[in-house]
C-alpha cells in the first residue's frame, strides 16, 4: 500500500500508513523505507529526510545503494546539493563499492 501511495505521490496517506504498521507492530524494512524516501522527491518533501533515516537506523536496517540513490535524489529535489554529496560520498564508503550507474544519475540531476 506504501508503494501505491508513492505511486499517487501522496505522501499523507503513505506516512499515516508506516505509522499505523508501527502501531501493529509491524517492522518496517528496506523497501518501506525506499518507497517513503521516494515518495518524499515526488513530492518535494525533503524536510522528513532525516527523520526517516534516523528511524531506519533505530530499526537496525543497514542502508543499500537503492536506499543511497533515494536519498540522493530526495536532497537533489530539495536543492540541497551539499547533502546529496555528502549521501553519495557515505554510500561509497558505507558499502565499499563503486556507485552506480543510478546513483551518479540521481547525483547529476542534483547538479542541473
């Protein structure tokens, strides 16, 4: 359901959702957390960024390059091109791996 609210771009009913599977006692995983952070460039919603990356982290859920990608592109949305290289630099270093071809696209987009 999360995914159709990203889909619709509503961001309201795709937060009131990841409240009530907390409220159920239902962890939220990688792609609940993908599918939030994308909802929020749909929608230009950057100010929960963090928010939701402080709740990922309080779930234990490590971060990968899909989550990176949706990072960098919800800082791209919001101009914050500081924070978008900051995310691209942790996801080289966090993953020990070289970026994808997705992740320099998001990060250039940041950039135009």
């Amino acid at each position: 359901l999360i995914y159709a609210c990203t889909r619709a771009g509503n961001l309201d009913d795709a937060l009131r959702l990841y409240k009530q599977m907390q409220e159920d006692g239902l962890a939220p995983d990688r792609v609940t957390y993908r599918n939030l952070l994308s909802v929020c460039v749909v929608t230009k919603r950057a100010d929960y960024i963090e928010q939701l990356m402080d709740n990922m982290r309080s779930y234990g859920i490590p971060m990968d390059e899909d989550v990176y990608t949706a990072l960098i592109e919800a800082y791209g949305q919001a101009r914050n091109i500081s924070r978008a290289f900051h995310a691209f630099r942790l996801m080289q270093s966090d993953l020990g791996q070289r970026p994808t071809l997705m992740s320099f696209q998001a990060l250039i987009n940041t950039c135009a």
